[in-house]
C-alpha cells in the first residue's frame, strides 16, 4: 500500500510538470468564452453557424481549405442548415475540375452541392509556397487537432499584438500572445467590418471570431447535437430501468420478509 501510494505521488507529480514548459515565450492561456455547444445539453446557434460559414468563405478560405466538408453537408441537420436551394447557389459559385469528357478532355464546371469545398491552392506545396513557407493548414477538423480547440481558436483569432521590446519579427512574421513561440506566420486575417454580415449582425472583431469558430467546431464535429440528444436519452432510459428495478427488488423482498 505504501509503494502504491509513493508511486500515485510520482505519477501525478510527473503529470503536474509536464505543463510547465520551460520555454520564456510561453504562449499565453487561451480566453473562454461561453459556447451554446458546450456542456451536455450543447448545441450550436444557427445563426452563429452561418455568420461563421460567411466569415470562413470570405475571409480564411482564401488560404485554408476544408477538404472534408461537401457543400450538401451545409443542409444538414445539426449544421448552419441552409435550405437546399441555398446550399446549391452556395455551390454554384465555385469552379471544379471535371471530366474526362467524351473527347477525354478534363473541363471546369460550376460545382454541385455533392462537391467537396473547393480549395483555393492545387496542393500542400503550393499552399506553402505562396504563405512565405508556412502551410495554412486544412480546416475541416483544425479545432480537434488543436490543444485548447474553440477556446484557442478564438484567442488566437484575437491574440495579435505588437511584439514586446526586444522581441525582433522578420518579414511576414507577426506577433500572437496565444500561438506557441509567439511567432506565427499568418496576419491578423479579421479587422472590423471586414464582412458584411448578411442578417445585419455589427461585424466586430470579436463577432467574427466567435462565428467562424462555432463553424469550424462543428465542422470538427457534425454529430455533436445528435450525440448529446442520445446521451439524454440513454441517461433518462437508465433513470427509468433504475426506478423499476428498484420497485420490482422490493416487492420480491417484501414477500421473502413476510415468510419469515
Ligand atoms: C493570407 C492567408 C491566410 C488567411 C486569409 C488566413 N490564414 Fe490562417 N494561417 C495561414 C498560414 C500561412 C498559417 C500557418 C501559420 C504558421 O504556421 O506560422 C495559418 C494558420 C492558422 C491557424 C493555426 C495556428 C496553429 O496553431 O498552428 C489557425 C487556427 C488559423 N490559421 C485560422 C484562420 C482563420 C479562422 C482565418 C479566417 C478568419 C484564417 N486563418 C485566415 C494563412 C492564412
């Protein structure tokens, strides 16, 4: 018992560290805002969702790509659910790659609600060459592969500043408090107004952040509304089986005591 005990002290000794990071530009600990999706009844503010589609399509989609989203998937339920003839004007809007036709020839065409997002550079390599080397990485499920997820994203989003002295940034290097090393190699994508917002919501900063970070959340996790329905479900399922158990225990034990 007493090893155990010095070993549960090493472990969580060794676990508590393990944060510390030695580093003197420690990024700084990301902001919190209050999400609608959070928690176990969580679910995600449609208008939100689409104001944050909007930001992403006009602002970040000209450097990062969301491969993995197809524009049908912006109908669904549980997502920013515009209506099907949205979703196909949506689509209409971008150029994808076809073919071969009939004479073998590969053709540009509208794209169609069943096309992935179009990405707005042919490969990764291209990506990373025209952003001064730094590749804007895939969006489809960034706040998953990001420690602190929608919490980080929206600080980064609002965590550009001026270097402090002493600090020296080379070209195209800016300044992020939230961003590991400080240093990241992408501008401050949002200033205010820089949308136009299409329900008339002020587009601040803070907005824009917010929105296209609930986007990206449920980019990252498109079931998140069915899943926690389920969760309730099984959790009032369980409360019901807990209460008829415990009635038909008492009545088999109520006739073994009248035996006695
Ligand atoms: C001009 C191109 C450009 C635009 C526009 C842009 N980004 Fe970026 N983004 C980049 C590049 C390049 C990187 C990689 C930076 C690095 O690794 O230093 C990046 C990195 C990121 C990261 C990852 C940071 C990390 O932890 O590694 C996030 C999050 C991000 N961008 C969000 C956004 C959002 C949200 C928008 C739209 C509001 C946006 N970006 C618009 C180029 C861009």
């Amino acid at each position: 018992m007493k090893k155990f005990i010095i070993f549960f002290f090493f472990l969580t000794t060794l676990f508590s560290n393990s944060t510390i990071s030695f580093s003197a530009e420690k990024a700084a600990e990301p902001m919190s805002p209050s999400w609608s999706f959070k928690g176990f009844f969580g679910t995600f503010d449609r208008a939100s969702l689409q104001r944050g589609y909007q930001v992403y399509t006009e602002v970040c989609a000209s450097c990062h790509s969301m491969k993995h989203l197809s524009y049908r998937n912006l109908s669904q339920p549980g997502g920013p659910e515009f209506s099907e003839e949205q979703v196909k004007i949506i689509a209409s809007q971008f150029e994808v790659r076809d073919g071969p036709n009939d004479d073998g020839e590969m053709f540009d065409r509208p794209a169609r609600p069943s096309d992935n997002f179009v990405s707005p550079y042919a490969n990764d390599k291209e990506a990373t060459a025209a952003n001064g080397g730094a590749y804007p990485p895939d969006m489809s499920v960034l706040v998953k592969a990001r420690k602190g997820g929608a919490d980080y994203i929206y600080s980064l989003l609002l965590g550009y500043e001026e270097p402090p002295e002493g600090i020296s940034l080379d070209d195209g290097v800016y300044y992020n408090k939230y961003m590991a090393g400080n240093k990241i190699k992408m501008s401050n994508p949002l200033s205010e107004g820089i949308v136009e917002y299409a329900d008339g919501t002020n587009a601040t900063e803070d907005q824009m952040a917010r929105d296209v970070t609930t986007f990206l959340s449920w980019a990252a996790e498109p079931h998140l509304e069915e899943r926690h329905k389920i969760g309730f479900r099984a959790i009032i399922y369980l409360i019901i089986i807990t209460i008829l158990v415990y009635f038909s225990m008492k009545k088999i034990w109520s006739r073994v005591e009248s035996e006695v």
